[in-house]
C-alpha cells in the first residue's frame, strides 16, 4: 500500500508550527477575556441551509457539502458567523444585550491551495451583537489590533471601507440587491471592469470608477472625500459620515495604522456597514477581516439583532510572524529527563517525577528501558536540560544524580531541593 497523505488542501502541523498556532491561539483567548467575550464551542459540521443562506455565492461554492447518513443535506462550516448568528436566535435569545462571544477551530473552505490558502484552516473569531453604535465597530478594531500587538507583530495596517457606500450608490441607482451582490463579490476580487459591466447606468459606473480612486494614508482626509464624493447619494453619506465616527473613535483611543478604501469589498454577503482587514508589508494575503452587519441574526428568525464581529487567520497570522522573525513568546521551561538506573528504581524514579511536574517542570521520563548512557544521548539530542538519574546509593540516603546537561555538570542533591535547584 503507498504511504498516505493528508488530503489536497489540509495540513499536519508538527513541532514550532504546532506551537505557533498554539500560542496565537493562547493570545486569542486571553484577549477574548481583556475584551469580555465568552468562549463558545460549536459543530464543525452544520445544516447546509444555515451556511448556505447569507455567506454569499463565492463560499456557497467553495464549501464541503455532503449528505449524512440520516439523508441530511450538510457542510463543514466555511466560518464562524452562521452558526454564532443561530446561537444568538435560539439557546442565548434571551441573553441581555450586548452579547460577546468568542470561538477558535477549523473552518473549511475548497480554496485553489497555495501559501496561506488551504482547504482546511484556524480562525479565531469574535462577535459582539446586539449595538449598532460605531463603539462597538470601534471595538472590534481595537481587539484585533490588540492580539496583532500583543503576538509582537509591527508595521501591520487596517485596510477599512463601508459596504454602505457602494450598496448606497447602487440602491439609488435601482440596481436591485441580487446584483448589487454580484458586483460587490466580483469587487473583493478586484475584477472591478466585470464588476462595472453589471451595472447598466453609466452615472452609476461613473461614481464607483471614482470611488475606485479615492485611497489613502490619511484616513481623515479620505473620508471627507468620499463624503463630498457622495454628498446627493444619501444614504452612502450616512455610511460615510458612520465611517468617520468609527475612525474617530479608533484613531483616538489608539496607536494605529489604517488606510480608507470606500472601494473595497468583501467576499461574505451579510455585511451592511464598516468592513476592515488587515495586512503586513510583502505579504498579499489578509491576516484578517471583519465587519458589521445588522441583518444577519433577523435573517435567521431572530429579533432584529444590530453585529459586529471579525475573524483572524490564524494560518496566515503564523506566517507573518515568520515574516516579521517575531519572538514567539516560547515558554522555555526547562525541560528534565527522569532516568531510573536499575528496573527496580522504576517506581521511585516515577514518584520523583510526578513530583517534578507537579512542581511544574517539564518532565520526560525513560520508557525506553535504555541502558544510562544511550538514554543521556537522546536526551541530549532532543535538547533536554537536566537528567534526573535515580540510583539506588543515592536514594538510601533521599538524593538523586541531578546532571545539567547544557553545562555538562553533575551533583548529588537530596529530592526535597530538587525542584529549587533546577529552577534556580
Ligand atoms: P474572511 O471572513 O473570508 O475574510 O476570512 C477571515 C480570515 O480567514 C481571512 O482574513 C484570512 O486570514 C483567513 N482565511 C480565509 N480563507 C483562508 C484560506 N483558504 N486559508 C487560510 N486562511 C484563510
């Protein structure tokens, strides 16, 4: 039989890539809990009609869709959202407003695999529902710049827009909402000229090449363009006026990057206001992205329920702070090897080393049955600090062989001073 591989698309992570996204997820969590949100876990495998209904025709392509024994039409779930969103409508309907929750796991979605796109990947996500004030907008930005600080990440910039802008622009156009769909999908792929030949006015085609236009570092000056820009389209320039109360708010509170980009869309259907993602120099793939959108949780037969929420890459997060040569923050434990010299030191060796790890060492205890010095061989290959080595001498008198293997000493040392001797 060949040897197996994993499936076109889906990873194996082994060792410092393993704990990479262990530790990005670490920081996910703990900002989840600076910011309030409650971790919730859902299925990976939900109703298709869920996922299907509002994530957009570019996900609803791209999902693993199957039929489960029971004859259920089912996907693995492409995001967070939909299933957030169904939680909000049926067991934490009647929680009390706002509600902040947080989820981490897998998503799957049939994207063409290449760096940073897989079939099979991890986002965290946070969704706050229940206001539609640019606050809660604002803290939505601020979380994510927080977990994109705290990971050690620099020069990293928000790319920000407002669906209301172009949506506003068309809907006053007449262009009915099944269009304004389709070139708001072909936008986030920048395919901007089929996006413009959906649109029959050239009036309309007129103002979203010109919106096209408008970008630029200084958010606020961009942001009064865009408001001249659409001054008689009045519902664009509420979402830009909206736009600008969010910028306030952020830019205000912290230390950030942004760029404005009234153009930009995204691939996910349900957004209705301030959409944003996040980039870092040299690397074209969005380490993240969120939005508003006010609609969602009523789609789904809920009370009408105004959200916030974003997701990150935690794939990609991993390769930027490749990128960057960002020190992870590594817990470097010492790391202690238990080695018992004869067979009938096994269960004392044992005792010492649930000792150790109870102390919060980390300890790798011999279950090769190795003669001593092949086990101190291994241990040193694999990078192990000290090797406990348990003897019978020694023990008669409650000692052990404590050997620091990086300075390459060895003392006798009594149990009870065991744990202070290795962590001083
Ligand atoms: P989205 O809501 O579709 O923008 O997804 C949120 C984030 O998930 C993106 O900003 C990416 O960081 C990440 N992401 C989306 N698709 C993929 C993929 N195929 N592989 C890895 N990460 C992805």
């Amino acid at each position: 039989m060949p040897a197996f591989q994993t499936v076109r698309g889906m990873r194996d992570l082994i060792g410092e890539e393993a704990q990479a996204f262990t530790t990005i997820i670490s920081k996910a969590r703990e900002t989840a809990v600076l910011y309030g949100y409650k971790e919730v876990i859902t299925p990976h495998v939900e109703p298709l009609e869920l996922l299907s209904a509002k994530s957009g025709e570019e996900i609803r392509q791209r999902m693993f869709i199957f039929k489960d024994l029971g004859d259920r039409q089912v996907a693995l779930r492409p995001e967070f959202t939909a299933s957030i969103a169904r939680l909000a409508t049926t067991s934490l309907k009647n929680e009390p407003k706002p509600l902040r929750l947080f989820s981490v796991g897998t998503v799957y979605r049939y994207d063409e695999p290449q760096r940073g796109r897989y079939r099979e990947f991890w986002q965290s996500n946070f969704e706050l529902m229940g206001s539609a004030k640019p606050e809660a907008d604002a803290e939505i930005v601020l979380l994510t710049n927080n977990l994109m600080k705290s990971l050690g990440l620099h020069s990293y910039a928000f790319k920000i827009g407002h669906i209301g802008v172009i949506r506003g622009i068309l809907s006053q156009d007449g262009v009915d909402e099944k269009t304004q769909n389709a070139v708001l999908q072909r936008m986030d792929k920048k395919e901007y000229d089929e996006a413009l030949k959906l649109v029959e006015s050239e009036k309309c085609r007129g103002m979203l090449r010109g919106l096209l236009e408008i970008r630029g570092n200084d958010w606020l000056d961009s942001v009064e363009q865009i408001q001249t820009y659409v001054a008689d389209y009045e519902k664009a320039k509420a979402a830009a006026e909206n736009l600008a109360e969010v910028l306030k708010l952020v830019t205000e509170s912290a230390d950030i990057t942004i760029v404005v980009e009234p153009a930009f869309a995204r691939g996910l259907e349900y957004y209705t206001g301030m959409i944003f993602e996040i980039y870092i120099p040299g690397l074209d793939i969005a380490l993240g992205g969120g939005g508003r959108y006010d609609k969602l949780i009523e789609a789904f037969g809920g009370e009408p329920t105004p959200a916030v929420g974003c997701a990150h890459g935690i794939d990609r997060v991993a390769i930027a702070l490749q990128t960057q040569k960002t020190a992870l923050a590594a817990k470097a434990e010492k790391k202690v090897a238990v080695l018992p010299i004869t067979e009938a030191m096994k269960s004392e060796a044992l005792r010492i080393a649930q000792g150790l790890r109870a102390a919060g060492l980390t300890v790798e205890f011999e279950v090769m049955g190795r003669k001593m010095a092949k086990a101190l061989e291994d241990a040193d290959k694999r990078k192990v600090d000290f090797a406990v080595i348990v003897g019978e001498r020694e023990l008669k008198e409650g000692s052990v062989v404590l050997k620091d293997l990086v300075k390459r000493e060895q003392s006798t040392i009594p149990i009870d001073k065991l744990v202070e001797k290795i962590k001083s």
